[in-house]
C-alpha cells in the first residue's frame, strides 16, 4: 500500500456494500466500501507490537514493509541465511534492528510480540511450531506445508500454545473476495457447476529466476543452515537465491500460485476442499536444471457438485494475468485485479424454443402462447442479463487488510480471518497436484478431515 493512501477515508459500513455508482458503457459499477473494523481490543490499542522477520527474501521484506505501516507496530529483528540481507535490514529499518543468522536467537527475545515466516517452505514448519512453543504469534508465508505430513503439527501446536496464526494468502482478507462470496451466498448465481482459474506469466522472473548477489559465498550464507532437512548437496548459490525451482525447498507451482487460487475460492464458496484431484503439466520452456514444472493443469472434484479446473503457465506469449470465473445455473461471476464482475442470467426468465420444424400454424400458435408467458417490449429482444461491476478503490491493499486482521487478533486474541486449519485446507488442496503429477493417477482427498485417502 502507497504511503499516501488514508485508508482513515475508506467508507465505514457493517460489511462490505456498495459505496458509489457510476455507468461505463452500459455498465453498473459500484465501488465497493471497507469491511467493518474490528471490535474493541482485548488491550490497548496504543500498545506497541513487536515483531521479528524470520526469512528476509523478497516476500519477507515486502511483508513486513507492509506490516509496519499498520499503527502500533515495530520492527525489531531480522534472521536470515544470507548476511546481505541482514544488513540491508538495517539500510531499511535502523541500526538498532537485531539481526542475526540463528532464528532461535530470535524467538528466545522477551521483548518480540510476533513473527513473520517468509523462509523457502521446507522451512515453514519447523520455524512455526518453534515460534507457537516459544509464546510468539505467527504470521506464516504461503503454502503452510512443505508436505501434508505436516498440516496436523500446526494445527496441533496453534491448539496447545493458544498463540494466533495467519497464513499468509491475503485474497481470505480482500473486500473484493468478501463482495464476491456476498454474491454466491446471495443465490444470484444459482447452483454452482463449475470454476476456473489461472495465473499466466511470460518473464523470466515470473518463472521464479531471481538475481544472484555477486557477493554469495559460503562465507556470506550459512549454507547448511538454509538446506535444514533438505538433501545434502554442496554450496549452490543458485538453489538459494532461486530456491522455488526446486522441490526440495519449495512446492512449486502448486505451492507458489495454486494455493493462492484454492484459497479464493474456498474463501468465497465457503468449502473445505476437493475429494479428487489430477495434474497434468511438466517442464515445457523453462528447462534449466530446475526439477519444478513450468505448465501445470489441475482439475479437481468437490463434493457440494461443481468442478474446478486451474492453469498456471510460465511461458503463455502474452502479459502475466490471472482470474477466476464462477459459473452457475443462473449467471457468471469474474473475479480479477480488485474488481468482480456478475452477470445475473435467471433461468426461468425464458427457456426460448426450436419450432422450426412445425407447421406454419403449430409455429404461430406456439409463438402467441410464448410471448404471452414471456412477453417482450422488442421482438428481437434478448434474453434478460443484468450485469455489474464491484470495483475496489485505487490503491487498495488486501496485503495491508491481512496483515491488520492478524495484527488485530494479536491485540484481541480473537480469530484470524485464515487460520492453520484454513492454510492447511488450501495448502493440502495445492499439494494434490504434485502427487497426481508424479503418480500419473487421480488423488483423493478428505477435504474434512484434511488426510490423504
């Protein structure tokens, strides 16, 4: 969110409505208002949270960027494998940030409220429970698991330490997806049948191939450090600073971009999970070494009786974009970069006909018996299509709005908006695809009781 953004100015409402109405083209477009704000506090909310990164890469920095702009809360320590970052940590945020390589030296400060988890997802587990056990919240980067052997350790240590988790897809907290589900819980889409999504790339950042600091060495990255539980391999600076091409750090695809999809649309169907899933995909362009595919296809059964279908592809021969759409038996529903998009087509309005085939008389009097069930003020009018558009306003933040839920709950200890068991759902959902693809097979899954079948 840009500094001069005042969210202060954001219309107050008791949940997300229409704020304005202005016509494009024939189009309604509302501009939606901000969620309601939090209850009161269970402490102050002049009380000053304090809060350490664990994992300054790039996701790292940009949340905790973000966090910082949220009223009450500090920055006051910084790990991290490679010392660039430390000390790029203390060019940001002053000489009086603690950092350090060891992650428990962080964790074993009194003084530190919270943590922002941003390390490469081999390491998310691990530095979690240690920080749940260690009486820190946790604000935990996106996918929650590395493997689904792990979900059950957080869920289970977010239970025994009472200590507030949020993971980090932020869709769960955008007043556009709240716009959206109003929409589906509405019944203006009728029954659900099937959902689609995507996110294109066409750049070689995109398709995860970070800068390399010139200055990378064993001596400036605790190497062994950064592998943890991963295979023991000699120094690779490109395992590093492009760890998500790999397996044995990351998730790919699925674990970088699907789960942000499932966490979408589960936010906004209010659904647990598939019971099926199967992938298709492999390594097409981008063959580099790496072992993460770079085209993948996903289609998945739910048990409430719509279909979904995703797509991710690192080299698509046009502009990086993303959306979902919704269909139903009685309309379509697109959701895209802060805005959705509904087009209410009730069923019953008119089922239309195919007489061609009767005599000239049966056609006239089938026609007269038509246009008095469905009368029309054109003879040629189309069938009735209400559309609207629910944009959010310029500059709008649902990083910012996330991470103030999980701020807020720390104050209030009341739940977050996308809690373990939410992140393993998602995260479990994501993981399915590359099983299905290494297997060859369809996979099921208890989307309920969140285990592998």
């Amino acid at each position: 969110m840009k500094d001069g953004m005042n969210r202060r100015s954001f219309l107050k409402t008791g949940s997300v409505a229409t704020a304005g109405t202005f016509i494009s083209g024939g189009l309604k477009t509302h501009l939606l208002a901000e969620a309601q704000e939090p209850a009161a506090p269970a402490r102050s909310a002049n009380d000053q949270i304090q809060i350490a990164l664990i994992g300054a890469g790039g996701q790292g920095m940009g949340d905790t960027k973000t966090a910082i702009q949220v009223p009450g809360v500090k920055l006051v320590a910084v790990a991290d494998c490679y010392d660039g970052r430390l000390a790029h940590s203390k060019e940001l945020w002053g000489d009086d940030v603690f950092t350090t390589r060891e992650y428990h030296e962080v964790l074993a400060r009194k003084d530190i409220d919270a943590v922002i988890i941003g390390t490469p997802d081999h390491w998310h587990r691990q530095v979690a429970v240690d920080a749940m056990n260690a009486g820190k919240d946790v604000y935990c980067e996106k996918p929650m698991i590395h493997a689904h052997s792990e979900g059950m350790d957080f869920v289970n240590t977010a239970k025994k330490t009472q200590r507030i988790i949020q993971i980090g897809s932020q869709r769960v907290s955008s007043i556009t997806y709240k716009k959206a589900r109003e929409i589906v819980q509405s019944g203006k889409l009728g029954q659900i049948t099937a959902i689609s999504a995507w996110w294109d790339r066409n750049s070689s950042l995109g398709a995860w191939n970070y800068s390399i600091a010139p200055d990378a060495s064993e001596q400036t990255i605790d190497w062994p450090r950064f592998l943890g539980n991963a295979p023991k391999i000699p120094f690779n600076p490109e395992h590093f600073f492009q760890w998500r091409k790999w397996r044995a750090y990351g998730t790919g695809v699925a674990g970088d971009l699907f789960v942000h999809l499932f966490s979408g649309i589960h936010f906004v169907t209010q659904v647990n999970g598939p019971q099926r899933a199967f992938a298709t995909g492999g390594i097409r362009f981008w063959k580099d070494g790496r072992d993460a595919a770079d085209v993948l296809l996903g289609l998945f059964d739910y048990p409430q009786g719509f279909n979904l279908s995703l797509r991710v592809n690192f080299a698509c021969g046009g502009s990086e974009s993303e959306g979902f759409v919704f269909n139903g038996s009685e309309g379509s529903m697109v959701i895209g970069e802060n805005e959705v998009t509904l087009n209410h087509v009730p069923r019953e309005r008119e089922p239309g006909y195919t007489i061609d085939t009767f005599t000239q008389d049966m056609q006239e009097k089938f026609l007269a018996e038509y246009l008095k069930k469905y009368p029309r003020t054109h003879p040629d009018e189309p069938p009735y299509a209400a559309e609207e558009k629910y944009a959010a306003p310029e500059g709008y933040s649902d990083s910012y709005d996330h991470l103030k839920n999980f701020f807020a709950s720390v104050r209030s200890r009341r739940p977050v908006v996308e809690d373990a068991v939410f992140g393993f759902r998602a995260a479990g959902a994501a993981l399915l695809n590359n099983l299905s693809m290494d297997s060859g097979k369809p996979v099921r899954w208890d989307p309920d009781g969140m285990k592998l079948l």
